[in-house]
C-alpha cells in the first residue's frame, strides 16, 4: 500500500509540474531548387531541347533574399530523305534570364525592397533587356504553408532589341502566391505588369505557374507553364512567347 501511495503521488507531481519549455526553432538556412528538362527526337525531323533553372530564397526576421537564373537551348531540323544530312536548322530556343530581389519587412506584412531581371532570347530578337524596380510590398496572406503578396512601384528599362537600343521609365504591378500542400508538394504563380510611363500602348506581361512534388527527400518532378508577352515586340516577331516545360528538381 505505501509503495502504491508513492507511485501515486509521484504520478499526480509530474502531471501538475509545468511541461518543458520546447527549443525555439531555429531559423531556416538557404532553401535551393535546380531543375532540368530535356528532350530530343531522332527520325523525320531532329529536335532537341534543353532547359536548366536554380532557384534560391533566404529569410531572417526582417529580411528576405530571392535569386534565381535559367538558360534554354532548343533547334529543330527537317530531314530530307532524298540526303539525310543536308537539312535546315531552325533555332527554336535560346535564352538566358537571372533575377535577384531583396526584401525589408517594415511590419510583419508591409515591406519594402529592390529587384533587377536581366533576359537575353535571341529567338525574340532581345539582345539584352534589364529591369530595375524598387519595391513597395504587402503580404496579403502569410501563413505557414501560404503566402500571397502584392507590389508595386517604378521601373527602369534598358534594352537593345531589333538592333536598337532604347531605355524607359515604367510603373511595375505584380503579385506572388505559393501554397504549400505538403512538405513534399507545392503550387505557386507569380505575374508581373510593366507599362511604360508615357506610353501605356508598350508594356510587358510575365506570368508563370508551377507545381511540383518530390519522389525522394532530394529529388522531385516539376511542370512549370510560363506565358511573356510584349506589346511592341522586335521586328517580324510575334507579341506572345508560351513555355510549357515539364522536368526534374533536385532541391538543397
């Protein structure tokens, strides 16, 4: 009976005391993704494509850093079979595009921040196009596994395209949403408008979505969907360029 009454008492002292302070958890390092598509095709007509992007995002307590950067290559080739080897190549990709942007939360929704794009596409006849926007951003959501935030502000336009070289100051307008399903499973969309100030006939559209899902804690498959469009595009061009691009990641 007394050993029962010791038992007793001791379990009613652990249930009373207060339960262990839990670790603050600590801040998360860099968060990384690099993604390639490829395919190629061999026969009536020879194709080959290839698409390479990295991705990488850091936050502390009142800053956040975004970089990212990408490249594709992509031809196309009608086979003669009366001489299989003397077919005509059409290029059909060729682009290199990087962007960085850095973030100042002034509150826990509000902040502000500084983004440059640099792009260069042959096949739309870009030669070189950067873009300079200081930034006025509000976190709309911002939750765990959401978040959707809007921005605002001018932008600076330098480009050579068609052989001419022109730049511009512009208003940008574009929002960012990515929701997490999972830790293995995310969506997210961004869309971008840029008019020019004094001239709202030439403008610029980037919209993109995503969705990808890991197989391994490393490895995973993407589908990204991205449309650009250009109002006043580089002569005998057309205004919209659509990439639909379906591949692997392997995030770090």
């Amino acid at each position: 009976m007394a050993a029962g009454a010791l038992w007793l008492g001791a379990q009613m002292a652990m249930a009373q005391a207060p339960a262990a302070a839990k670790e603050p958890e600590k801040p998360k390092g860099w968060e990384s993704a690099a993604a390639a598509g490829f395919s190629m095709t061999k026969g009536n007509s020879d194709n080959f494509l290839a698409t390479l992007t990295i991705n990488t995002s850091r936050k502390w307590e009142r800053d956040e850093v975004l970089l990212g950067a990408g490249a594709g290559y992509g031809e196309n080739k009608i086979v003669k079979h009366k001489d299989p080897s003397d077919g005509e190549k059409t290029k059909t990709q060729d682009y290199l595009m990087g962007f960085g942007q850095w973030n100042h939360l002034f509150t826990e929704r509000l902040y502000g921040g500084l983004r440059l794009d640099a792009l260069h596409d042959s096949v739309a006849g870009i030669e070189y196009r950067f873009t300079l926007s200081p930034i006025l951003g509000y976190y709309f959501v911002k939750a765990p596994r959401t978040t959707l935030a809007g921005e605002v502000g001018p932008s600076f336009l330098y480009e050579k395209r068609g052989g001419d070289s022109k730049g511009y100051m512009g208003l940008r307008f574009a929002e960012r949403f990515e929701h997490k399903f999972s830790d293995r499973a995310r969506l997210w969309q961004t869309l971008e408008y840029i008019p020019q100030v004094d001239d709202f006939d030439n403008y610029l559209v980037n919209f993109e979505l995503g969705a990808s899902t890991k197989i391994t804690e490393s490895i995973g498959l993407r589908v990204v969907f991205q449309d650009n469009y250009v109002s006043q595009p580089a002569p005998h061009r057309k205004c919209n360029d659509i990439k639909l691009v379906a591949g692997m990641d392997y995030t770090f």
